[in-house]
C-alpha cells in the first residue's frame, strides 16, 4: 500500500518501515499490554520519488526527526488504536513532504528611504534634546 502525496508522487512501500511500541503516559493496564504507538520511518535520502531539491527542504522542514542516516522519523501515540495511529503518522508524513515540494518565495530585497533616514535621525536628535534638559536644576 503505497503512500501517496501529489498526482506525480507516491511513496512505495519498500521506503517506509513501521515499528509498533507501547505507549507512554496514563493508561491504565492496557498501556503496559498492547503496542499502539507507531513509528515510521522514511527512507528519504535514498528514495527515488523525490527530486534533490525538495529532499533538501524536508530535511530543513524535519529538524531533529531527521536521522544521521537520512530518514524522516515519526512518532505517533495520540489514540489507543494501532490503526489510527498508523493513519495519523502516514498522514503527517505526506503534509511534511506537501511543505517541502512548495518552493519557497524568493526575497527581494528593499533599502530604506533617504526620506526615512532623515526623519530618524532627527526623531533621536529631538530625543536627545529633550534628555539633555532633564540635568540638575542650577541657580545662577
């Protein structure tokens, strides 16, 4: 059942890896029986599905759920079913490769004013001013 993301990407199934732990947490005794965490694993660095660049922007956008080995881990103990859970991780694996495919806007740059310079200036200036009255009150 492969994962799929856009029209033109799907994820295959050889590139995820699913890993069912105990839970953490209150609970009750079901929590210390039954494995419904799951953690998946993406293989992203090796997967051919996606371009370089957005490889780049995943792993920008996974911060520390990026492995040194160049796979996307997610964990996902939110319900007390294994199958939701599994949903749940797949369905935040797909929206974290949805962000990395868009491409960021490029910034341009803007310089500020000579007008808007002036005006700064003299606003401290004028501050300064004020400041420099507030001095010790001398009789003369």
């Amino acid at each position: 059942m492969s994962l799929h993301i856009t029209d033109q990407i799907a994820i295959a199934d050889w590139e995820l890896t699913e890993h069912f732990v105990r839970s953490s947490g209150p609970g009750g005794q079901n929590v210390n029986k039954v494995a419904t965490a799951v953690e998946l694993r993406f293989e992203a660095a090796r997967s051919p599905n996606l371009p370089v660049p957005v490889k780049t922007r995943l792993r920008r956008l996974a911060g520390q759920r990026w492995t040194g080995e160049g796979a996307v881990l997610i964990k996902c103990d939110e319900t007390r079913s294994q199958a939701r859970n599994r949903e749940i991780a797949r369905e935040r694996l797909a929206e974290l490769i949805r962000k990395a495919l868009e491409r960021p806007k490029r910034r341009i740059q803007t310089r500020v004013s000579q007008n808007q310079k002036r005006k700064r200036v003299d606003a401290k200036k004028k501050r300064g001013e004020v400041k420099a009255l507030r001095g010790a009150v001398r009789d003369d």
